[in-house]
C-alpha cells in the first residue's frame, strides 16, 4: 500500500481507507498537515507525548517532528481519514498573498486537536465528491482547495498562524538528550542531524564527543539496552518490542540480541 508521504507527492489532498490495523512506516513529519478523522481511530506517540484521535477529531500535525502512528479500523469496519499537507512553498506564497505571519514562537504539542466546527466539517464535506471519485487531478482546483482550507483554519483557530508562518529551521539543540529520547525512531542520520541543528557532518563529529561511538553503533546499544531491559523488568515479549524499538526485522534484532548478550531474546 502507498504511504501517506507517498502520496503527497502526487496530490496534496489525501483520503486514507485501511481495513486492518495498521502502524505506518513513516516516522517523520515534514509538513503541516490537516486531518479530519472519519471512522477508526488514530494513536500518535511523538517520543513525549501519546494522543487519541477517535471518529469526528479534527487536528493540526506540525511539520518537522518524529511520530509513530496506529491507525486502528472499527470493528469490521474501515479506517478512513482525509488529511490535507501544507509544504513551504504553498504556505509562504499563502503568507505573501494574505499577510498572514508568525507573530511568536510556538511551543505546544506537535499533534493539535482542534476545536469542533461547522466550517470545518463543511469543507471536508466538500471534498468527499472529488476524492471518492478520484477526480483531484487539475492543480489549478487543488491551489484553490489549499487556498480555502488555510482560510478556513485561520478564521476558526486564527493563534494557528503562529505555527503554520513559522518558517525557521530547527536550531541547535542538545544532542545527547534528544538521542536519548528519539533512539527508537527508524529514520536516517540525516533526520537526526537537521531535528538537532546540525550538518550531518557536525551531527557526526558532536554525536562522536559526547557518546565516543558512531551514531549507527550507539543506536544499536540503546536499543538493545532498552529491549533488555523490556523483557527483563516488564516482563514483554521480544516479538511485541522490536519494532517500537527501531529494529527493521526480528531476525535482526534476535541476531545483535544474540551477539551483545549471549543469548537469543526469547531466554532472557
């Protein structure tokens, strides 16, 4: 099946429809996006936080941030979402035309639930016609579409220009506490690198000061460490773990499990 991500690629307007429980693979976020949840539920942990969505929740997602998601159908039902990306471009042509700006820095939750609105299930209701007939294919409709849902979202929630303008990369940030609470994300070193400010080569040379490894080594001791510490002291399961923990495969994990402690997992 063809990732959200994947999909914003060709059309920035997405109507997602799963039948099966479903964790997606895509553990960074880097636009803004829109979404309304029609059936189903949708669980997001962002490392410091974890947030429900149930049927009827609209939410803002904010751009340059790691998550992992589960997106759960009802019972004998179907998991269905429309969610709407925001990329730069769009939104600082939207700034330039409107004079829309950030007036301060934002520092909330990445994942916004938003509050209730006419508006807003009257524009989604709008979509349904041209998603479900697959017909968003003429860029000069899907502008306009974009064009009204930002509209649309400053009237109803107008402190949301404070982080859809914000513009700024990330900044420098600490190191050591990030990795220490974003290792079990399985995205790449470049990721890592532009989340804490840094070139990948800087991120490299600062990663090698502080922890003495590489980053690729450390992040198999982390989460090995962690993974030990899960079926040791909480009593779970390998099978249950490897994936939270940033491990591709079991056969993987089992192998540098095997190799660091001695014994497969499944002893401890």
């Amino acid at each position: 099946m063809t990732s959200d991500e994947d999909k914003m690629q060709l059309i920035p307007i997405v109507h997602a429809c799963y039948f099966k429980a479903s964790s997606s693979g895509e553990n960074f976020v880097p636009h803004h996006i829109f979404s309304y949840q029609l059936s189903g539920s949708m669980i997001v942990n962002d490392g410091k936080q974890v947030y429900t969505f149930e049927p009827g929740d609209f939410r803002l997602s904010k751009r340059n941030q790691l998550a992992k998601y589960l997106k759960q159908p009802p019972p004998g039902g179907e998991f269905k979402t429309v969610a709407i990306f925001f990329d730069q471009q769009t939104l600082r042509e939207f700034s330039a035309t409107y004079g829309y700006e950030a007036k301060k820095t934002y520092n909330g939750p990445g994942f916004i639930k938003l509050a209730d609105s006419q508006l807003y299930k009257d524009f989604v209701e709008s979509l349904l016609p041209y998603l479900d007939a697959d017909q968003f294919t003429d860029r000069d409709l899907l502008a306009l579409k974009l064009k009204e849902a930002l509209l649309i979202i400053l009237k109803v929630n107008p402190e949301l220009s404070d982080v859809l303008f914000d513009f700024s990369e990330p900044g420098k940030i600490d190191l050591e506490g990030f990795m220490q609470q974003n290792f079990h994300f399985k995205v790449g070193m470049h990721r890592f690198a532009y989340l804490t400010g840094r070139s990948l080569a800087s991120f490299k040379r600062d990663f090698k000061k502080i922890f003495k490894i590489s980053p690729s080594r450390w992040l198999i001791q982390r989460r090995l460490q962690e993974a030990y510490f899960q079926i040791k002291e909480k009593g779970k399961r390998p099978s249950e773990i490897y994936s939270d923990l940033g491990f591709e495969d079991f056969s993987h994990f089992t192998y540098a499990f095997r190799k660091a402690y001695g014994a497969a997992p499944t002893k401890i």
